[in-house]
C-alpha cells in the first residue's frame, strides 16, 4: 500500500487524480459489495440531494443516484478496516503536501439504471472542507456497455476529458476544490463507497 499512497500523492501534486486498479485484495471486495448491495435490498439508502444545510434539495434533473452515510460510531469491521486505510492515506498526504485534512466522511451509493450526476465539483461554494475525493467501486463483470462512466474533466478545460469504467475494485482519487466530473448514465445498478477527506472534525 506503501507504493499506491506515494502515487496518490504525487497524483494529486500534479494533474489533481489518479485511478488506481485493483485497489484492494478481491475476496475484501465482494464482502464490502455484500454490505452494500444488503443495505440497498433493505431500504437503507435515500435520495440524494445537491447543495447542504438549509439549502440541501433533491434535483433528479441534476443527480439521480441514491446513497447511504456509513457513520463512524456505527461501522462493520470491513467498514473500519477502509476508514483506517483512509486515515493512513489522510496522514500521508499531510505529510507531503501539508494540507491540513482532519477527517473521513463516506457513503455508499447507487445509481439505478438511467441514474446519473451532471458535471460538478465536490466541494461545496459555501463551506470549503472537503478537499480530496475517494471513490471505490464495487461493480463485478461490468462493460463498457453497462455505462456508468466517471468523465474526469482535466484542470481548465470543457473538451478534455478521461472517462473511467466503475470497475469491481477500481480506486479514484481527486482533488475536491478543483476537479470537475460527471457520471454518465449507468445501464444497471452501479455501486461505489464514495467519500472525501475533509479539513474538519466530523
């Protein structure tokens, strides 16, 4: 894992993302898509929304994924087997590019088939915590056919973009504050643990 943080690092102190494959051993995987895939057969997910707070409203026209926050006091052991690999990645960008991130904030998230999220940023306009984005992918056998791309915009362009297939294992990291990205329509159910590295205590 040593090998795959100095990447992220230098990912991130460069073009802002990096996609990483086969991020974690696959027998870990399909436990945690297990969990998942439980939670959305048991009702847990909801709606979600765009914006927070006050101003926190659902816009199917903008995003039509569904999601479940993953508390910390509430946790599997799987769960806080990758809340503290998340950790140790936070410590080390801390140490390199001297960010000042305090905190993991996760959920899982699915995106029905026709579900998806129009071009965005993850930071929010009027708080600025979250500052770099982790997505894992928990999608086995999934094709190019079944959609559901991540299109990763490079920094200040409209027209240049990479597209990154959800595939089971698959592991992005980006910079929250400035990497604009969108998912384009999912053909099937599409799983992911989606979640940022803040610069606050949550």
């Amino acid at each position: 894992m040593e090998g795959k943080f100095a990447a992220i690092i230098d990912a991130l102190a460069s073009n802002g993302w990096i996609i990483i494959p086969d991020f974690l051993p696959k027998n870990y995987l399909k436990n945690l898509a297990e969990e998942a895939s439980s939670a959305w057969e048991s009702g847990d997910f909801r709606r979600a929304g765009v914006g927070q707070g006050d101003q926190l409203k659902v816009r199917t026209e903008i995003r039509s994924d569904f999601i479940h926050w993953l508390e910390p006091e509430n946790l599997t052991a799987l769960q806080r087997e990758y809340w503290q690999l998340l950790d140790d990645l936070r410590l080390e960008i801390n140490r390199h590019l001297y960010l000042g991130l305090w905190s993991f904030e996760g959920h899982f998230a699915v995106y029905p088939a026709g579900s998806f999220y129009k071009k965005h940023i993850d930071q929010f306009q009027t708080t600025r915590h979250r500052m770099v984005s982790c997505l894992l992918y928990l999608n086995e056998n999934w094709q190019p056919e079944d959609g559901g791309q991540l299109r990763i915009f490079y920094p200040g362009s409209e027209e240049r973009f990479i597209e990154v297939l959800p595939t089971f294992g698959t592991f992005v990291c980006f910079r929250s504050d400035t990497i604009v990205h969108e998912v384009l329509p999912a053909k099937r159910e599409r799983f992911s643990l989606t979640g940022w590295l803040r610069k606050d205590i949550i």
